[in-house]
C-alpha cells in the first residue's frame, strides 16, 4: 500500500494531468487539501514540494500565492529535455558528434514538413528572424538566440510538436556558440538560412528538406574546423 503522501501526489497529478486543474489555476490551500484527502498538512506539504521539483506546480509564497498549475506544453517539454542532456553532455556521456548526427534525422525532415504545414504567420516569422540575422554584429549575444529562433521556429512549423520538442531540446546543445564565429561565417549561415526560408515559402518541401541538410553539414564542418567536401 503507497504511502500517503504518495497518494496524494499521485491523486493531484492526476487531476492536473486529466484537465480538472486548468493550466495557471491555483490550487486548494495546504489546509484545505488535508482536509480533503484526510491527511496531514506536513503530507500535504511534502507532496506539494515533489510536484514542484517535477515542474508540474509552481509553488509561490507570500500573499497571493499558493500552489500554481504550470504550464505544461511541447515547449516547455523541448526546454526539460535540453537541461536534461545539457548536464549528460557536461558529463561526457554524449559527444557533440552524436548530438549533431540526431539533429540532421531530425531537423531535415522538419524543414520538409514545413514547407508543407507552415502557416503564413510561422513563414513571416522566419523573414523576421532573417532580416534581424542580416543587420547584427557578429559579436552581438542575440546572435545565437536568433538561431535558436530560426530552428524553432522552423521546428514548430513542421506541425509536430514532438518533433518541435525534440529538436528544441538538441539545438540548445548544439548552438552556434560551439562554432566560430566570423564575418564571413555570419555571411555563409545568414546565406543559408535564406534559401531555406525561400524553400519553405515557396512550398518545395525536397528543396527545404536538401537546404536543412547542406546548412547542417556546413555547420558540423565548422565546429571540427574543416571545410565540406
């Protein structure tokens, strides 16, 4: 027989989970929950604090706060996964080659899939990014969070969003941070980048899917410091 604490937090993820807590609702006080499940506040408390290191609440103290159903979507889910491969990275128990040969399986298809399934407002994003790309120093900090953006965004609109999540999770693994950085370089990603955001627009998902892998190739090249073949 679970212990009770176990209880109530299984009990409460599954209420989250099934939708009887809406995502930002609060949730009943300490007090009230007890009383609910006839349990000790302390039980109550120390069940609490597990769903709050799983990130399924938000526990925030003071007047006003309480225990807060997060957000729980594929991007939060991309963001999980990254924290999560970024320590294993850190470890030694991944290389970046195997990280950078996952992220072609992945993210050539995406760009395949996006030119298929991508709304107008994704494609005007992706023009956007592209546009803030051309006029940015090389040695600005929002150059890799641009990159990011621009895979994201490519990844959101292949439809999938276990594939978005998936791709999410590598591309904070493998940003542009890994690979040196200079004019010319900007010069070749930001060309790069172009014809791809030119195949999605155009709808030609062979051409997207082909673009995906020539950029990637060229960037795996530049983290090993050679040129492609």
């Amino acid at each position: 027989i679970a212990k009770p604490r176990a209880q109530v937090e299984e009990q409460l993820r599954a209420s989250i989970t099934s939708g009887a807590f809406e995502p930002g609702e609060r949730l009943p006080s300490e007090a009230q929950l007890a009383a609910g499940f006839r349990v000790s506040r302390s039980t109550v408390r120390e069940a609490l604090q597990t769903l709050s290191a799983e990130e399924i609440i938000n526990k925030i103290p003071g007047k006003g706060g309480g225990s807060f159903v997060n957000v729980i979507d594929h991007h939060q889910l991309g963001l999980t996964l990254k924290d999560s491969m970024d320590v294993i990275l850190a470890l030694g128990k991944l290389e970046h080659a195997e990280v950078s040969a996952v992220r072609e399986l992945l993210e050539e298809p995406a760009a395949s899939l996006a030119a298929t399934n991508g709304s107008e407002e994704q494609i005007a994003s992706l023009r956007e990014i592209l546009e803030r790309e051309r006029g940015i120093a090389v040695d600005d900090p929002a150059v890799s969070r641009l990159d990011a953006a621009f895979h994201m965004t490519i990844a959101d609109a292949s439809g999938n969003r276990l594939l978005s999540s998936l791709i999410t999770g590598l591309h904070g693994m493998a940003h542009p941070a890994l690979v040196p950085i200079s004019p010319e370089n900007a010069k070749k990603a930001w060309r790069q980048h172009s014809e791809l955001v030119k195949a999605i627009e155009s709808r030609n998902a062979e051409a997207a899917q082909k673009a995906m892998h020539s950029h990637l190739t060229w960037v795996e090249h530049q983290r090993l410091g050679s040129e492609p073949a």
